[in-house]
C-alpha cells in the first residue's frame, strides 16, 4: 500500500517529523542512550506518518518554496519538540538530584552506576531513584500524557505559528525552581535522619570519649539512611506519581507560553 505523502508534502511532512523527533529524542526512557538512534528515528518517522495526514490541513498550504524559507520554521519545530520533552525529562533530574543529595549525605558518593540516559556515572542512590522513576513514569502511562500532548500540540501550535518571548524563559525558570524544590522534598527525610544521627554521634563522643565515635558512624549513618529511604518509598512513589500526572497542565502551560 503506497504511503500517503506526495513528493509536494515532503517539506510539510518534514516540519512533522522534526517536532515528532524532538520530543522521542528527549523525552525520558526513550530518548536515553541506550535507546540506538534507528529505533529513535522510526519511532519517529512512523508516528509522524500516523499524524501527517490528520495534522497536515492547516499549514501545508503556508510552506515556503525554497528551502531557505522554511529552514526557520524546521528550528522551531525542533525547539518545541525539545521543550515538550525536556519538560518530562526534568522531573525525572528532580528525582536524581534528591538521589545525589541522599547519597552524599550517606557517604555514598564513590559508589556509582552509569546512567542511561546521560552516559555519565552517578551516585548510586540517584540511579535508584531514576529507574524507580521511569517504571512509574510507565506504569501511569505518562508517555501517553506526552503522546497526547503532542498530538494536540498541531492544533495548538501548527508550525509557523511558534514564538519563543519572555513568558517562556519565566516558565521554565520557574519550572526548575519548583522540580528543584521536589528534589529537595524527596531527599528531605534522608538528610533529616542523617543530621538527627550526626547530632546523637556528637552526643554520644562528648558523653563517653573513650568510644571510638568515627568507627561507627559510617556503617551506623549508611544503616540509618537506606531504613529512611526503605520506609519513604511510598511517599517518594506519591511524590513520582504526582509529578508526572500533572504534566499535561506543564505542558499546556508551555504550549500556551510559545503561542505568537
């Protein structure tokens, strides 16, 4: 069965796919690195197929004619698509910075794993919260949140009609003030807990000299700071929950912030 895209769509066609890509390639689990680059590009290219014909009404009559022309619109696209999956992508850093945090409080900042999507190596404790991260992010079907948000997306912001002012840069500041925020909150019963056994060691090594206090106070910090992450997981889970059933408002948000 012959597609149906003719040689005369192809350049309103490509607008599609590029915002199509944007958002597989940095959105979170499927834009990580180990995700090969094939899979990424045919996800794309099969959803923009899927979309093309239903999104392709509106704007393909305002394409320009030469390439120079709609070059513009080519980088718009792939900053909207970008916004719409860094938006997902930065509540799963929030989760991994409260990791990072949790694991430096625990003294656990040698021990490390490579994280996926980044391809660097990171605390422990953060790659945890990262991979508990993605299997809610998957068990609530978030990604069906970001699909959906991108499929309205066109009639939203066809292309050509993206502007990028003031109004963004103020949202995503005060995005990642607030995802900065859920890191800490997430984080915040490890370093309570670690603080509190700090206070109690000090206590103890004025009380009874003769102990050796440094002795105990790394397996007894490390012992105390995995039960608190242990028994705060269901609240760290409502937390994840919380913050990826919400996106469709962040992302309404950002949509609204790019419109000309």
């Amino acid at each position: 069965m012959p597609l149906p895209l003719a040689y005369a769509d192809f350049p309103a066609f490509l607008l599609v796919f590029v915002r199509v890509l944007a958002v597989i390639g940095t959105m979170p689990l499927f834009g990580d690195h180990m995700v090969p680059r094939q899979v990424k590009l045919g996800m794309a290219l099969l959803l923009a197929l899927i979309l093309f014909p239903t999104v392709s009404a509106p704007f393909a009559g305002q394409v320009p004619a030469n390439i120079l022309g709609w070059m513009p619109a080519l980088f718009m696209e792939a900053l909207f698509g970008a916004a719409i999956g860094f938006t997902a992508r930065l509540i799963t850093t929030a989760f991994e910075f409260a990791g990072e945090v949790a694991g430096y409080m625990l003294g656990l900042t040698l021990a490390q794993a490579v994280d996926p999507q980044t391809n660097l190596q990171v605390p422990i404790i953060g790659q945890f919260l990262s991979v508990l991260s993605f299997m809610i992010f998957l068990a609530i079907n978030a990604h069906h949140i970001l699909i959906s948000a991108l499929v309205t997306s066109f009639d939203a912001l066809p292309p050509f009609s993206i502007h990028i002012g003031g109004g963004f840069a103020t949202l995503i500041i005060g995005l990642v003030f607030e995802l900065f925020k859920l890191g800490l909150q997430v984080s915040a019963p490890v370093v309570a807990a670690i603080l509190l056994a700090n206070v109690g060691l000090g206590v103890i090594s004025r009380a009874v000299p003769q102990m050796h206090v440094l002795v105990v106070a790394m397996p007894l910090t490390i012992a105390m700071g995995l039960l608190v992450i242990g028994l705060s997981l269901p609240y760290v889970t409502g937390l994840m929950v919380d913050a990826y059933g919400g996106m469709d408002d962040t992302l309404a948000a950002v949509m609204a912030s790019m419109r000309g």
